[in-house]
C-alpha cells in the first residue's frame, strides 16, 4: 500500500480574501442587495399566492448575506488568526493520524 502525502497548501487551496477593498464591496453588496430586495416589496404588486414564498425567498437571501457580513466584520484580526491556527493544528494532527 503506498502513502499519500497531503501537504498543507492540499487542504486550503485558497488563501480567503483579506483587505479593505474586499471587504468594503462586500458589506456594500449586501447591503444594496438588501435594501434593493425591501425596497421591491413597496412598489412591485406581488400575486397573493405567492407573497408567501416571495417573503421567504427574500428572508433567506438576506440571512445568508448576514452571515457572511457577520464572518467578514464580526471577528477580530486576532480572533481569526487563533480560529485558523486550531484549524490548521487540527488538520496536521488529522494528516499525521493518517500517517499512522
């Protein structure tokens, strides 16, 4: 039986992306995005039958851009370099118990 070796660049091929400008469009998009969708509500005559699901499709939309404003602006510098540092240090024990 031969080893497969994973190296650590394997696991995570993508740096995530860091800087101002990135985050700035981000937080911008989503809350365009948001306001867009809100705004909709009040001038686009939605058909009864579907308000329901109009409503729900727009409330998940919106949760889903509020979780990722909430990972981009909600930890600190410091808080995301230890959540990636036990990341990693759980990836190396995984690749070394593997090993075995």
């Amino acid at each position: 039986m031969s080893e497969v070796t994973i190296a650590p660049s394997d696991l995570c091929p993508a740096p995530p992306h860091e800087g101002a400008l990135y985050r700035g469009m981000l937080g911008f998009t989503a809350l365009i995005g948001g306001l867009m969708g809100l705004a909709g509500l009040y001038f686009i005559p939605i058909p009864e039958g579907n308000r329901e699901p109009l409503l729900l499709a727009l409330g998940l939309v919106l949760g889903w851009g509020g979780t990722i404003v909430s990972y981009e602006f909600g930890s600190s510098p410091a808080g995301r370099k230890a959540a990636d540092a036990g990341v990693k240090a759980q990836d190396q024990q995984r690749v070394e118990g593997d090993k075995t």
